[in-house]
C-alpha cells in the first residue's frame, strides 16, 4: 500500500470534556524529521515561548527604579524559571565579580568577620522552596475606578517561586559570637541604591538564608548574584540583594527603605512601619484577565500564598461570589510557599464572575477589596491582597471584576510621603 493511501483526512469526534466536533487533519506516518540541532551547553527555551516574558510597565520613569512582574498568567507549577522571577530594583543591577565579592559582619560581635564566596559556600548549607512577593505586589488594586484591562500578571506577578540554598544566618551569626545587647541585624547591598533593611534577631536567627543558589544554579544578577537574604514570608524589600554588609546592632536603621518606602497608612492617616509578613493572597491565573475562552470545560488554575505558614484552603466561586467551593491543592503545600489550586468547571457562556480566596494555617481569610480598606488607606500603596475578581463575558473575553469602591478615587500619595514608587504605570 502506497504511503499517499495512508494519508487522510479523518474527522474524529472527540468525545472529551468539551465534547465539540473537531476536524483533524494529520498524517500518521509523518517523514523521519532532518536532522536536528546539535548539543548545546546551555538549554534555550523553544521560539515559540519566546512570548513569554515579564512584564515592565511602559511608562515608569526609569528602566532602573521599578519592577519586572513575572508573567504568572502563562506559568505553571510553584517554581518559577529563574530568567522570569519577578524583578524589583531601586537602582539598576550592579556586575558584581564572585571573586571579589565580600561578606563583612561587624558590630555588636564577638568577633567581626569577612567571608569570601568560597569560604561561605563551604558552610552547612538547607534548601528551601519560599516565595518572594514585592509589598508592592497588588498595587493595581489601589486604583479606582478599577482597569478592565487589569491581567493576572499586572494584578498580582510581584510574586515568584523558588529553591533557595544558602548557609543559615543563625550559623553566621554565632560564628561571629552575638554580644548580649544585640537587638538587630541590618543588612546592606552592593548596588547604587545603598539599600538597608533591618531585622529583628530573632527572624535573623529563626529561618533567614544567606543565599547563592536559585533553583539550584547561582542567582540570576537581577535577584543579586553572587549572594542575597532569604527572608521566608516577609516583604521582598528586606530580602537584601547583592548582599555585602550585616551589621548587628541594638536599634533599627529607620533606612529609606522603611521609612518613605514599605510603610503602611492605615484609614485615620497614622502610619505602621514593620508591616513585614505577607498576607495571605490568591489569585486564579486562569481564565484570567486578557484571555478569551470558549464555552466548555475549563480547569480553573490559580495560585495561593501567605507569610503566615501553609495554605490550609482555597475557595473559588464562579457566581460572583454568591456560592464557594473548596479548590484542590496539588501537592507539595509547603510552608511560605506558592501553592497550586484548581477546579473543574464547566463554562455555559454566560456572563459571569469567578473570585477566589485563600485561607492560611493561622487562620488569615483573604478579604474583599471593601474589607481591604476598611483596614488600610486609599491612598496608602503597599500590601493590597483583595480578592481578584475575573468577569468573564458572553464572547468569552476575561476582565477585572474587581467592584468599584464607594467615594470614587483618591489621589495617591506622592513619592517622599509614606508613597514610594508607582510600579505599573
Ligand atoms: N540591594 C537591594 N536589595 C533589594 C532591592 C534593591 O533594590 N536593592 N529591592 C528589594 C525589593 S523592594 C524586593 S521586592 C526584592 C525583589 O527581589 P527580586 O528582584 O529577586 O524578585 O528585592 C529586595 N532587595
Ligand atoms: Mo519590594
């Protein structure tokens, strides 16, 4: 039989899921493919993905103070590739050369130290799967009107997941020998910006990693290569990278970084420094804002995450919140770290709204944007973790849903004010 015979037109009836007729063409004996590309020392990603890539608003000031969401619309999984982890910088990425990096810890020790690359990565290493979310993750939220053209990314990508490994700070630390009075540990980075953040002993002491591998291989240089502070559950902003400097200390900095930045204005205008855990947060990356859906069946996938320890559960709704079902978790549900949920769900194409709302161990329920700022300003910038609402139309396009809030809009504060930087223009 001659190989054209063989070659047909078969229109197969999949009687999957979304049970619609499709019309395949395909040739099932296709010809061996031409030889391939060679082996290469380092993996690409496929063309076709070259889409993929993190988001930088085109209308900040600077391409060096801002941010770069991680494009959690398109992931999968709990771990993030290591060249779409989110990205916040205060100014630009420096080149740091591994040889010449240094670690200096001084101040209220017994013994001030300095650690080369090669000494630190001979110590007792742990890792660890943790997510790093920017307090200024949910920004977007803050806007009034909500956008309709808000995305799953630009909503909430301030947020990545990934294995950590790097020496304990406890180790460091008593290596150096604490001296009683020993309250804080400020840490300090190598770029321009001169970014400090204090931490209170005990966080330094209890789970903090001074770390230099990311998903296994050395940091990417945008999430400080050689070496950065894990902070497990804590703002992004104290997770110091490019690391060069701890200073132990009995008194905070009371640094930019958590003074006119990374401050929180509650309703009656008085201000909280130290907001440091992540609240609990969710949000479904899919369906999600920007795409457009077909009627049928659909796996409604999101993620979820809290500073505060495991996710102990994720409701979605797909009626505007009027009723909730328990999502699955997939495993692993790990502690401060980005949890998996989905449902399945059949869509009738009709209008509606899908929200979803993550509970964690410690019994923090995600609230509703209203909820939100009955506890925090209008105009304050940082930690927005409302529920994302996603309204899906009857040709299938996905929007926000978000609800507009009662007042109408607020200015924000301006940058020097408690108001730090607009990441999403
Ligand atoms: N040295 C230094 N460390 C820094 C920053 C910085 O600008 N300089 N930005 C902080 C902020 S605000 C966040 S949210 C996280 C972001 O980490 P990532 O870029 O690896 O995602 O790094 C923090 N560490
Ligand atoms: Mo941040």
């Amino acid at each position: 039989m001659d190989r054209r015979s063989f070659l047909k037109t078969l229109a197969a009836a999949l009687a999957v899921g979304n049970a619609r007729v499709v019309a395949v063409e395909f040739d099932p004996f296709p010809p061996a493919p031409r030889l391939g590309k060679p082996l290469s020392p380092v993996g690409e990603r496929s063309r076709f993905e070259a889409h993929v890539q993190r988001y930088i608003s085109p209308n900040l000031p600077s391409r060096h103070t801002g941010a770069a969401f991680a494009p959690i619309s398109e992931l999968d999984g709990i771990i993030h590739p290591n060249g779409l982890h989110f990205e916040r910088d205060h100014a630009g990425v420096p080149e740091i050369d591994p040889k010449k990096w240094r670690l200096v810890i001084h101040g209220l020790v017994e013994r001030p130290l300095i650690f080369d690359l090669e000494t630190l990565m001979r110590m007792p290493t742990e890792s660890r799967i943790y997510f790093i979310e920017c307090a200024g993750n949910g920004q977007n939220g803050y806007r009034e009107p909500p956008e309709p053209t808000l995305t799953a990314t630009r909503s909430r990508g301030l947020v990545s997941g990934a294995e950590w490994t790097g020496v304990p700070l406890r180790i460091l630390l008593e290596e150096a020998g604490l001296k009683p009075e020993a309250r804080w540990v400020l840490a300090e980075g190598a770029d321009a910006s001169a970014w400090v953040r204090s931490i209170p002993i005990d966080k330094a002491l209890a789970d903090v990693l001074v770390a230099f591998r990311q998903n296994g291989e050395a940091l990417r240089p945008e999430n400080g290569y050689p070496v950065r502070l894990v902070v497990p559950g804590w703002e992004g902003s104290i997770q110091v990278k490019w690391l060069r400097r701890l200073l132990v200390a009995d008194q905070p900095a009371m640094s930019r970084g958590e003074t006119s930045e990374y401050t929180d204005v509650r309703p009656d205008g008085t201000v909280d420094a130290f907001t440091w855990v992540m609240e609990p947060q969710s949000i479904i990356t899919r369906p999600s804002g920007g795409q457009r859906i077909a009627p049928g069946f659909h796996e409604i996938r999101g993620l979820a995450w809290s500073g505060f320890g495991k996710i102990r559960a994720v409701e979605v709704s797909t009626d505007g919140g009027k009723t909730w079902q328990e999502a699955r978790l997939s495993e692993p549900v790990l502690d401060r770290a980005l949890t998996r949920f989905t449902l399945p769900w059949r869509w009738e194409g009709q209008e509606t709204v899908i929200l979803s709302r993550a509970v964690d161990e410690a019994g923090n329920v995600q609230p509703t944007r209203e909820e939100f700022f009955r506890r925090w300003a209008r105009n304050n910038r940082y930690h927005y973790n409302g529920i994302q609402a996603w309204r899906i139309r009857a040709d299938g396009r996905v929007e926000n849903g978000d609800p507009p809030l009662a007042g109408g809009p607020v200015p924000p504060l301006r940058a020097g004010g408690c108001g730090g930087e607009v990441l999403d223009g």
